[in-house]
C-alpha cells in the first residue's frame, strides 16, 4: 500500500492526477499533520529535483531531504489512503 500512495502523491506533484485522485489525496493528507509535514518535505525535493533546480542544487542537500522525507513518512505510518 505504500507503493500506492507514492505513485498517486508523484501523479498529483506532477499534475496528472485526476481532480478525484487530488481531492482524495488532499483528504488523506488533512487527516494527520505528520502526512502533511511529510508531503511538504517531498513537495521541496520534487521541486528541487526538476532539471533547472538541480543546477542550483548541491547532491548534499538532494540526500538529505531525501533522508528527512523518509524519516517522516516512517513517523507517519506510511499507509495508504
């Protein structure tokens, strides 16, 4: 289920989720402040991660919002939705 719930958070950073999918995702996400938290950190290194950020960015700074993503989504109990 996990799995599920980085597919479905990546298809709507990278706008392809559906306005169903979206408003799922929103729900999920107001459930619980650490999911939010999490989302904002994998909102940040999505960001950071389009080609014109990265040329900005330092692979440094990539892993360790990786990391901070990864701590928080385990805080969260990274179910799904």
């Amino acid at each position: 289920m996990q799995n599920d719930v980085w597919v479905r958070i990546t298809s709507y950073l990278d706008g392809e989720a559906t306005p169903a999918e979206r408003r799922a995702l929103e729900r999920w996400l107001a459930e619980d402040p650490a999911r939010q938290a999490a989302f904002g950190r994998v909102r940040q290194v999505h960001e950071a991660a389009k080609p014109d950020a990265l040329e900005h960015s330092s692979a440094e700074a990539l892993v360790s919002n990786w990391e901070a993503v990864r701590q928080q989504t385990e805080q969260a109990g990274g179910d799904g939705y």
